[in-house]
C-alpha cells in the first residue's frame, strides 16, 4: 500500500478561488473612531466637487443616481427607514431602530450599535454598523423602500453569532465584501496582526473618479493655455472612460465592480485595466445555471460576454446612460430595443402576444431575471432566446413558465416549435449544458469550440475552467497551448486550471505564464509551482482577512518547506472560521507530514464532527488510519466516504486494497470493480485486480483485465510480464 506521505489520492492541499475584495496592509494599529468623510489618499484623485465646476450637465444627472446614494453618511436626507422606536425579532434577535439627537442606531438584544452610514437607495437601503477597529458592519435587517418596512435579507435561513452570512460575520462586513464598489479609490488598509482596518476613500460614493480615473492631471491640462487650443482627443486622453472610448475598454471598466471577481492587488486606480487586477468568476454552477443564466448574484458581466449584443459591439451606455444610471429609452414599448434591431421583432407575428401587453416587451422573454435580496429583481444581461426544451431536460429556468407557471415545460417547448420550428441555432446554452453534465471525459467536440474564436471568450474561458475536472496528459497539452493564446480570458482560464492538475502532468505553460503581461495571469501561473515569488506573495497578503486568504498563505509555505509558517497560517483560516474544513483538512496534512499524526487524527475527527456530511474528512482519516496499520479501524471510514463521495474512484482502489490486506476477497473485488466502472483506463485498478483474481486462484477471472493492461500499454514489460504468467496459469 502506498505510503500516507507520498501518496496520490491522500490529503491533499486545497486552494480555494473566491469572489472576495482585497486590501492594502497599513503597518499601524488604528484606533476605535468613525471613519473620515473624505480623504484624498492618492495625489491624482481631485474629488468630485471638482469635476462640478465644469461639468454641470452631467453632475445634474448624476445627482439622486444609484451611484450618488451608493454611500451616504446617515442624516434626515439620506435615512430612508423607520428609527420611531420600532421593533423587529428575527431569529430570536430583537432589533431595535431609534434615534438620539441627530444620530442613529440600532439595538440588537439589548446592546446598542452606532449607525454613521446608509448604503444604497431603493428598493432596498440597508445600514451600517460601527463595530469599532475600523470594522463596519452591513446590518442584515434593511428597509424596503416600496412597501415601507423593515424586513430580514435571508428570512429563511437560521443564522447564529460565528456564521458568515450572520450581520457580525465576514460576509457582512463592509470593508472587504461591499466598500470598494460603493465608494471611490478605496483602500482598505488592514491590519492582520491587529484585526482591524484604518479605511480611506477620495470620495464616500461612486462619483466621477470612479468611472473616469483620477482626474488631477485632466484638471491641470484644461486650466493649462495649452487646453484652448486642443483638440477633443488630448482633452479625452487624461481620463479613462469618455464618449470615445471602445467597447472593452468600457465594459473592462464598468467591470470593476459589475463583475463577480476577485481582487489580485490594491493597485487599481480606476483606470480601467481590469484584467490586470481582477480575475472574472466564469460562468459555474455556483453562480449561474446549467445553461449559463444567471442564479447567484453575478452583476451582470459574466452574462453580457456570452450574449449577441456583445459580440455585435453594444456596449453599456448604448442602453443606459452613464451619469444618471437611467434607460435611454423606455423598454415597456420596446422603443429602446427597436432603435438598434428592425420593427418585424416588434410585432405579434414575432412575439405571438397581443401587442402593447408586458407579455409582448423583448425584456420579458430575452432578460428574464431574478429576485436578490428579497426584493432586488434583476435582469440577466445575456439575451437569450427561451429554451424551455432545455428546461425539460436540465430544470434550467425558463420566460415562458415564469409566466404560465400552471404548464410543463413540455408544454412551452412544443409551443415554440409550433410557432418557430423544431431546429434551433447551436448556441452558447447548448455548449454550457453539453459541459454541466459531462462526466467521465472531456469531449474533442468541447476543445473545438474553445479553439474556435468566433465563439464568445466568455463561453470558451468557462469551458477551459470545466477541464480541472479531467486532468489527464492529452488535456495538459492543450492547456499549455491555450496559456500563449492572444484572448487574455483564454490565457488567464487556462493557466488557472492547468495550475490544478498533479505534477504528473506536462505543466510547462505555466512557466512562460511566469512572464506574462497580465498580472493575474502570473499570480495563477505561481499558484501552482513551487518556489518564492515577491508578486504572488504580495496577493497573499493582499487577501488575509479571508478564511481562504490564509489558507492559501499555508499552502503556498508549506509547497516551500516553510512549515511553521505554513501551521500558523492554517490555524489563523480555522481561528477565523472553526468550521472551515478544507483548512484543518491541510493542517492535518501537515501533522502528517512532519510525524505528528496523532495531532492529524485531531484534526480529521473534529471536521467529522462539526460537519458530519463531509466526505473528503473521512476518506483522509481512513488514510491516515490505513499508514498506521488500523485496517480495520480505517475501513468503516473508508466506506462512509465512498458513500459520500460516490464518483471518487481513487478512494474505491484505496479501499479494495484494504479489503485485500484483511483477506476479504469478495469485499475487495466489489471495490476494485467499482473503482474499474467509474476508471476504466486506470492500470493501477486493472493491475490491483488482476493480483486479487492470483491470490484467489482465478486465472481466468484476472485474464481479462490483464489483456485490458497490455492493450492500454504494450511496451510496459511489467503488464506483459503480468498477461504471460496468468496464460500460463490456465
């Protein structure tokens, strides 16, 4: 059996990707006081106020918008709630809403919480709690601003003191998950050793800057003589985002916080190179539907890349406009979309409802939507055509059944085949649900779509993202070729999934990714080699707030031998969250490792009783249990696990092994077998058999399997060594 230190398919190191924000460190402890109003971090960044005194027209619009009241300091102007003393219980919390003089705030179970800020405007306004050290808390009770009461964000949920997603917890807080978006040229300024945040900003809400980059030097240039005589391209070109810039370039900086992403840096300056500084979520179960609709909030940019209009170079503000954040045009009559597509799609021969209804507006059937935050309706920004035929085999939503919700998706499907016909365009929904249910192999017919660049980048960097469920040598090689693609998606998507294949495997492309323009790029081509490097640990550090922060910094030590460092990074991630079991997963690992597998057991049974569900512990521990000669012992862990973990073929091997060391030969041939139907080109299954059939005195049950062996690899002697002695055995 192999040994708990080397193996393959043991303990291994867990490197989570998330959508969190990330944070400057400041070397100084801060101490409990309520952040500035305004403070110019950045000698670019002029506010503003500034930009008013010209662009008057503009700062009107502007005035009142989502962006404005992104962030307010909470006065009689910005509070929109009820503070009269009213009560509300949720979760056997009571929170209590009041005022005191000019202030406001909130009791909850007795103690009292200052209130300096509101967040947000309508449908929702949700309020922020000084929690001291410079943390400021989102309060998960909020304000619905049309039915004009208090209500609860997750109704359903029972969440207590400790949990994430509770309004104390790390979910919430405001510093990390919510104020780079919400106000302009943020840093957070963290502090890991003290816990606690010095948060700076040019300005509290989104305004200018946000948009169109610091705005000193344009300042300076059109005060300068040299501004009466140029021309509208060098007035433009000191600011990031104007009425000339192009398609990407704008959606690149809208999508700086329209995106589900993670922050690489605290480097960005609004200046619009998102890719740099940012890794885009791709379009993946966790967020978004079998058909790439979307199901987690995923602010819109995930969604517009897969869609027609973006490949036919629409862009943000050809339907909103950029200032007051309103619809140019009205979408009830469709005047909006008309103005880009012919008057025929405006007609019930297209739409088959009785025109002038809201069954017949283009938004109803091509954005569908959904409800966040209980009251939050949004738009899915792909454009798609309704698929209810999708909907009948993946469960995927549908426009059609959001309204006729008393019929079968069989029924709308037959529907549009009635009023279209039975053929349908291959598209971006047929590639993403072909993908979802993929199982044993990555299929040539995926790879062409990804070599294909008339396809959405969007929709080719997903499906290169599915390929870390299939490492193998044939994928590795592609993967090595897609990392010096010329789509800066294709190359950030494949050096990401090629940095979680085993070492087995032709990495070779991440070592020219080392070199890459995009620094994104290079973090994820240092995620998965070995070795020191300044500018991933910069990203480490950059991230330490988070659970996952840290233990990426224990993963990225312990790679390098540092395994103190590598303990006492594990440990904060637990600290941070006791029931984060992906990190007392590694920190056993670790125990192992350095001969400390009592403290490894520890470990292993305390994720197995804080989250009873959670197969990857119990396969650990019967490893664990395996190395240390407590066969018997390990197997009922080993079961749990494969139970599970159905699809985990390595830990049926391990198992059958273990049955076959015990001498439960019926045992072991059912796991060998299993682990042979979910892998049947593994030769360490065929060849583990093959020895159980020898020991059993059945030749002629291993013959097979060893014929297998010598058809999947003819030149390796051990196989047809294997294949002569069983012939000879009948």
């Amino acid at each position: 059996m192999n040994s708990f230190r080397s193996r393959n398919s043991y303990l291994k190191l867990i490197a989570l990707v998330v959508g969190f924000s990330g944070f400057a460190l400041i070397y100084s402890c801060v101490e409990d006081s309520d952040l500035p109003e305004s403070t110019k971090v950045e000698v670019g960044f002029v506010g503003g106020e500034t930009c008013q005194n010209c662009h008057t027209t503009e700062t009107n619009a502007w005035l009142g918008s989502h962006h404005d009241y992104a962030m307010k300091a909470a006065d009689s102007l910005s509070v929109r709630g009820d503070f009269n003393h009213v009560r509300l219980t949720h979760n056997e919390e009571e929170f209590h809403f009041y005022t005191e003089g000019d202030e406001y705030f909130v009791e909850v179970n007795g103690k009292p919480y200052s209130i300096p800020y509101t967040f947000g405007w309508e449908p929702l306004q949700q309020y922020l709690i000084d929690f001291g050290q410079g943390k400021l808390q989102a309060l998960n009770i909020a304000w619905d601003t049309e039915k004009k009461q208090w209500f609860a964000l997750n109704p359903k949920e029972d969440l207590k003191h400790g949990d994430w997603l509770h309004w104390t917890g790390g979910a919430m807080n405001w510093n990390t998950m919510c104020a780079d978006c919400h106000s302009t040229n943020l840093k957070q300024n963290y502090f890991a050793e003290a816990d606690s945040f010095n948060t700076t900003w040019s300005a509290i809400n989104v305004s200018c800057e946000s948009c169109h980059g610091p705005g000193a030097a344009h300042v300076e240039f059109m005060e300068s003589d040299s501004a009466l005589i140029a021309g509208i391209e060098r007035i433009r070109s000191d600011l990031s985002l104007t009425a000339g810039t192009s398609q990407k370039v704008q959606i690149n900086q809208c999508a700086q916080c329209h995106a589900r992403r993670q922050e690489m840096d605290a480097d960005y300056d609004h200046t619009g190179d998102f890719l740099n500084h940012f890794s885009p979520d791709f379009i993946h179960p966790e967020l978004y539907f079998e058909d790439g609709q979307i199901k987690d909030e995923v602010y819109v940019y995930g969604s517009f890349l897969q869609s027609k209009m973006y490949a036919n170079g629409v862009k943000c503000s050809d339907c909103h406009d950029p200032h007051s954040l309103k619809l140019k045009a009205s979408i009830t009559d469709n005047t909006l979309c008309m103005s880009c597509h012919v008057p025929a799609y405006n007609s019930p021969s297209h739409t088959f409802h009785k025109a002038n209804t809201e069954a017949s507006q283009c938004v109803s059937c091509h954005m569908t939507g959904q409800t966040y935050m209980e009251v939050d309706f949004r738009r899915d920004h792909s454009f798609r055509v309704p698929r209810p035929d999708l909907s009948a085999e993946f469960g995927t939503p549908n426009a059609c059944n959001s309204c006729h919700e008393d019929q079968t998706t069989e029924w709308a499907a037959n529907a549009i085949i009635g009023w279209y016909g039975p053929e349908r365009e291959t598209s971006t929904a047929d590639w993403l649900t072909e993908v979802n249910a993929l199982d044993d192999e990555f299929p040539t017919s995926l790879k062409k779509v990804i070599a294909d660049s008339l396809q959405p980048e969007m929709l080719r960097a997903t499906l290169i993202w599915f390929m870390r469920e299939f490492p193998d040598s044939e994928n590795s090689g592609f993967l090595n070729e897609l990392i010096r693609n010329e789509s800066e998606l294709i190359r950030l998507s494949a050096a990401q999934t090629l940095a979680t294949y085993p070492e087995i495997f032709d990495r070779s492309g991440l070592i020219s990714a080392k070199n890459d323009e995009l620094k994104t790029v290079r973090i994820a081509a240092f995620s998965g080699l070995n070795g020191q490097n300044p500018e991933y640990e910069e990203y480490l550090e950059h991230n330490r707030y988070f659970t996952e922060g840290e233990m990426n910094r224990g993963i990225y030590y312990q790679k390098n031998g540092e395994y103190q460092k590598a303990m006492t990074a594990y440990k904060s991630a637990i600290e941070k969250n006791p029931e984060f079991s992906a990190a007392r997963i590694n920190l056993a690992q670790l125990y192992n490792r350095i001969g400390n597998n009592r403290e490894a057991e520890n470990q292993l049974r305390q994720v197995i009783e804080r989250e009873p569900e959670y197969g990857p512990a119990y396969y650990s521990l019967a490893l664990l249990l395996a190395e240390e000669h407590r066969l018997k012992e390990s197997v009922s862990f080993f079961e749990k696990g494969a139970v599970l973990l159905p699809e985990n073929h390595r830990l049926r091997y391990n198992l059958a092994i273990t049955y076959q060391t015990l001498n439960e030969p019926e045992n072991a041939e059912r796991s060998y077998q299993k682990s042979i139907q979910l892998a049947p080109d593994q030769p360490d299954y065929l060849y583990g058999i093959c020895t159980l059939y020898l020991q059993n005195n059945q030749p002629e049950k291993a013959l097979q399997y060893a014929e297998k062996l010598v058809e999947l690899d003819s030149q390796n002697q051990r196989f047809r060594q294997l294949y002569d002695y069983i012939k000879d055995q009948l």
